[in-house]
C-alpha cells in the first residue's frame, strides 16, 4: 500500500534545487532589457515614446499603465514640520534701538 504524503511547504518538493544559471553565461533578463532599449532607441527614443502617447488616448492608458507598474507598491512618506530656526543679523555701523549699543537685531524665520 502507498503512503500518501501531505503537500505542505516543507516537502513539495523532492529533489534538490537545480544548479542554477550556468558561470559565465548570460542573464536571460540582462539581454531582454538590453533588447528592449535598442528597440526604444530604434523606434525614436523619448521622442518617438512621446508622439506614440499623444497618438491616441488608448496609447496614453497604456502607458500609464505601464508607468504604474514600475512604480514601488510601498512608498512611506513621512512629512516633517519645517524647523523653526533664527536668524540673527549684525550692524556693526548703527546699533539697534533699545540693545544699549550692542548693534544687532533678531528676526524669526520659518
């Protein structure tokens, strides 16, 4: 009689993981995208991507799409109150009224 064995993570599967990409030779994605961009390039560049855009709106969709994708899907931003600093400035040729003679005033900024 067989002995039926539950699928879980652990043992699906039997055999060892492979040995892999072979030393030296070249990255299936590597040559994809260097494809891609000689067809980019070929095709009119940033030019050419832009006439193609404003074609039609479909092509717009499309490319928003496209744009969209490539984007992270997490993005944390976290918006930090601007520091309140202060300036100081110093007039050495006049002093300030009410420093006694001391020739500078203070200004806040923001």
């Amino acid at each position: 009689m067989k002995k039926s064995v539950k699928k879980t993570k652990k043992n699906r599967h039997k055999l060892p993981p492979g040995p892999g990409r072979p030393k030296g030779s070249m990255n299936r994605f590597t040559t994809l995208k260097e494809s891609f961009l000689a067809a980019f390039h070929e095709t009119g560049g940033t030019a050419g991507l832009v006439r193609w855009i404003k074609a039609s709106p479909r092509n717009r969709g499309a490319f928003y799409s496209l744009v969209a994708r490539m984007l992270p899907a997490d993005v944390n931003i976290t918006e930090h109150p601007p520091e309140r600093r202060v300036i100081i400035i110093r007039d050495y040729t006049e002093p300030a009224k009410g420093e006694g003679g001391q020739g500078f005033t203070v200004q806040g900024g923001g």
